[in-house]
C-alpha cells in the first residue's frame, strides 16, 4: 500500500499545478498505524514533488488506542506531523460499546494527556451526539470534558444511519429504532450555546474551533481551493473537475503495479458549481456571497435570491454587506436551506 501511494504521488504530480501546500491531511483511515519511518516516506516525497508553506497545517488522524505515549514522542520529534486528528467520539463505555469503538473509556482519557505532555496542543477532536445510549447528561459531560482538557478544535456530528452499514441494516430489519430527531435537535442545540460560552467559534455547522485554531484543510475545503486527495477512495478536485480513486485496496495497488491512475472523474457543470457553493457556504461562517454568484451568471443570482427568501422571512437566513448566513435557528435546517436553493 504504501509503495502504491507513493507511485500515485509521482503520477498526479502535476494536479495542482506547482500550487503551494498549506495543508496536508492523514486520514480516511488509520494512518496512525503506520510507522515514522514509513510516514516520514510519504512526507519525503510530498516535499520533493510539491512545494509546502513553511507554516503549513501537517494533520494526522488517529484512534485513541494507536497513540501510545513512544508514538506520540515519535511523531512529534522525528516527523513534520503539527496536528492531531482523535477520533474520540464519545467519554463515555456506554457509547463507545454501542458504536463498536475498538478504545475504551481510560484510553481516550490517556491519548489525550498523552498528547498534550508531548507537545500536541493543536488537537481536534470527533464527539457523536444523537445515539440512543447519549443522555442530554451524557452530552453535557462530553462537552464538559473536552473544554475542561481545552482542546482547541472540535468536530461535532450528529448520528446518522447510512446504508451499506452495520446501523443502517439494523434500522432497516427494525433491531434498532433510528435516531431521535428531537434529541438530536436537542443535543446540536445545547453543544452550540455550550461551545460559544466556552470561546469557541461555529465555523461550520459541524466544526468549532477557538482563536486561531480553525482547521486550514476544512477551510480549503469548504472555500472551494482545489486539492489533491491520495490512497483508496481518495477525492480529488481541480476547481473545474473531481475524480475519485477506486475504493477496492486491493485492485487500487495492483493497478498502480502498473503505473495506471485507478481514478473516475467528472466535469462538474455550471449548476453543479453552483449548488456545491451554495451547500458549503451555507454551512461556514463566510456564507454565500452575492458576489461570487453573480460571477457564476446572473441567472444563479436572480434564483438564489429568490429562493433564499422565504428563510430571510423566518429569521433563519440573515444578509448582511451582500453575504448570506444561516442565524442560529437556521442551522438547524441547513440541508433543507441549501436543497431548496439547489438549480435542478
């Protein structure tokens, strides 16, 4: 695997067109379980084929239970890695049980303090809310938790039952009830009055961080900065396209045995790039601009404006200086806001 991402490395050299890095992301796995060593091949090879901003945002995703106090030593002195990604989820057995989580209680305490003795003080963390084993105590406490360790970043998600899943069969032979909207709403509502009191910033509608600390590969993301995505099931976007790497492990490494790029791809239309900059800005902080639409096409403006405006009626979307926002009432909705906005 690791031969096959670095010849993939090589091959789409040229994607970003010489662009600077300003964020590079371990993730959509458990890269975590690789050795420094073997991380330190593929950061080699990214710094000879791209060039990489001096204060670039270097993130790894890792489990609690791969991040050992010698890991976290290591990556912090013999690797580029300046921030960690902690795929918590939840303080809480109950929780971690149910969601079949292989780390327990006492390991998410321990990575944690782990982490920050080692240096780590730029940390994101994930926690779920809606499961029906999180009490709205149970949540509080989540919460509580994490800003008493003043984790800087925070990912909140609310449970969702995806098909192909272990919860999504559940659901659907009716073992298991699906989620609880109300609780839910409930829990999202709490965790954006918690998180403002205790300094965070709702960035995006499921990402809240404090001064400073707002997640540079999100933003790239979410702002529409093209990037490059490697490994299985990788996405890649060039502002005008996207393509995605086969997800089978197996087929992704023999192909690139003989140097072929496993990829699909498509040219989005002009209503594709309309309705992803609607979805994303509607979820961020710098909203939709009516600039930026009008650039688009006059046509996408005169729509936007109005299909937004039944929610500008009810206080759930707010302009201001030519920009759209969700209000905190809107943020409850956020899809329904952006699909009714969506161009068919």
């Amino acid at each position: 695997m690791l031969e096959a991402l670095l010849r993939e490395l090589d091959l789409q050299r040229d994607y970003l067109e010489g662009a600077e890095l300003n964020s590079i992301y371990l993730g959509g796995g458990t890269p975590s379980l690789l050795e420094i060593g073997e991380l330190n091949q593929l950061f080699d090879k990214i710094s000879k084929l791209h060039k990489i901003h001096p204060n670039a945002e270097i993130t790894l995703e890792a489990n609690p239970d791969d991040l050992s106090a010698e890991k976290l030593s290591d990556l912090k002195n013999y690797s580029p890695v300046n921030r960690l990604s902690i795929g918590i989820q939840s303080f809480f057995e109950s929780d971690l049980k149910w969601m079949n989580r292989a780390h327990n209680t006492l390991q998410a305490h321990t990575c944690l303090e782990n982490s920050l003795k080692a240096g780590f003080n730029n940390l994101t963390i994930d926690l779920i809310f809606g499961a029906p084993t999180t009490s709205d105590e149970q949540w509080a406490e989540n919460l509580r938790i994490a800003f008493q360790y003043d984790i800087p970043h925070l990912s909140c998600y609310g449970l969702t039952v995806e098909e192909g899943t272990a919860l999504g069969h559940f659901v659907n032979k009716g073992k298991q009830a699906p989620p609880d909207e109300l609780q839910a709403s409930r829990q999202f509502g709490y965790l954006m009055d918690a998180s403002e009191l205790a300094g965070y910033v709702q960035y995006e509608i499921s990402n809240y961080a404090k001064a400073g600390h707002q997640a540079v590969h999100n933003s790239n993301y979410w702002k529409g900065v093209p990037y490059l995505g490697v490994g299985p099931s990788a996405h890649s976007y060039n502002g005008k396209s996207r393509q995605w790497n086969l997800a089978n492990n197996a087929l992704y490494i023999k192909s690139l045995e003989t140097n072929k790029l496993p990829f699909e791809t498509e040219t989005l239309t002009p209503e594709q790039t309309y309705n992803e900059y609607v979805m994303t800005g509607l979820r961020t902080i710098w909203g939709v601009s009516e600039e930026k639409l009008l650039h688009m096409g006059a046509h996408f403006l005169r729509h936007f404006e109005q299909s937004i405006r039944p929610f500008m009626h009810s206080d759930e979307v707010l302009q201001e200086a030519g920009t759209y926002r969700l209000t905190k009432a809107g943020r409850y909705i956020a899809d329904r806001v952006a699909s009714d906005c969506f161009i068919d």
